[in-house]
C-alpha cells in the first residue's frame, strides 16, 4: 500500500515540475504557456487524487489514529491538508477556466495561485513522505498492513472501471505534456490498485 503511495507521489512530482515549468513561462510573461493543459493537470491531479490518492492515506492514517495513538483529540493535519489541497485546485482550476474563456485575470495573480498550489503539493508530499510514511513502516505490523488492504479492496473506493478511466487519462496527459515538450517519453503507467 505504501508503495502505491510512493508512485502516486513519483506522479504527482512529474505533473508539479510540468506545471513549475509553466509558472516561469508564466512569471517571465512568456507566451510559451499552455493554460489548457495547465487546467488539464490540475483537474486531472484533482480528481484523482480526490478520488484515490487521499482516501488510501486516508484510510491508513484513520487506522494509525484508532489503533496506535492514545490521544484521541490528536488533530488529524493530514485530513486538514488534504481539504485544503481540494479547494486550492478547485480555486486554481476555476481561474484556469476562467481564462480559457478570455476572462480578464492578472497574470501575477494566477502565478501566486499557481505557485500556491505547487508549493503546498509538494510541501505536503514532503511531509508525508519525511514524517507519516515512516511512523507507519515503523509501528504497523504485517497483519495491520493486511487489514488495511482488505479494508482498501472491499470499500467504496476501488470501482476498477474508473481506476481503468484514470489510467487512461493520465496515459493522454503524459502524451500530451511530452508532445508539448516538456518531457521526452511518457513515465510507466498509474498503479491505482
């Protein structure tokens, strides 16, 4: 489970440099940036993490807090963080919208959005990556780490046809991001389940 985690992550990364990239082009008020497939990423990182991304933390993490902290008050940051990353990309999103359809928006005030969203991903990656990640290698067991599989496999969440929808996405995004130039193959697929 962890290492599904992990790729997802590797992903999200890959996605984020895409869209560092477009922040320059976007800071230097180049013309060279593509505000479709910026919304693209966006909605697609949205999305799929919304959908799978954060409920397997998720589900870990309500796990560690049931079965490994004593405090039952201890705020759960990863809950706040993942609410807050929601309405950054939809708030993203919306400006990114908005300028497709010839809206007038400052381009300084969509790269401070922008660079808002990027830094608070990555930021967030790095937290859990750095501090939640090895809390739960250290205190899960193999048979917690069972448990969890089985609560993952038999929820709501694991619908394969649209794990089989958001591979092929991802697969169209990566083609387009390297058909754009901003990277020179496609990475391996999504791992969702």
């Amino acid at each position: 489970m962890l290492s599904l985690i992990t790729k997802d992550h590797e992903q999200v990364e890959l996605l984020l440099n895409v869209l560092t990239e477009q922040l320059a082009e976007l800071e230097s008020e180049q013309q060279g940036v593509n505000f479709k497939l910026m919304d693209d990423i966006v909605n697609y990182l949205r999305n799929y993490i919304d959908r799978y991304h954060h409920p397997k933390e998720d589900l870990i993490y309500s796990y560690y807090l049931e079965h490994y902290v004593e405090d039952a008050d201890m705020p759960n940051r990863l809950a706040s963080e993942h609410q807050s990353l929601n309405f950054l990309s939809r708030e993203l999103s919306h400006s990114l919208n908005m300028i497709q359809l010839d809206s007038v928006m400052p381009f300084d005030a969509l790269a401070v959005q922008l660079r808002g969203f990027v830094d608070k991903q990555r930021t967030h990656i790095q937290y859990e990556t750095d501090i939640v990640m090895p809390l739960m290698t250290e205190k899960f067991s193999p048979d917690d780490w069972c448990h969890i599989e089985h609560l993952w496999k038999n929820g709501d969440l694991q619908d394969v046809q649209a794990v089989a929808v958001f591979n092929d996405a991802y697969e169209l995004l990566t083609q387009r991001i390297v058909t754009a130039g901003f990277m020179s193959e496609a990475k391996e697929d999504l791992c969702l389940v």
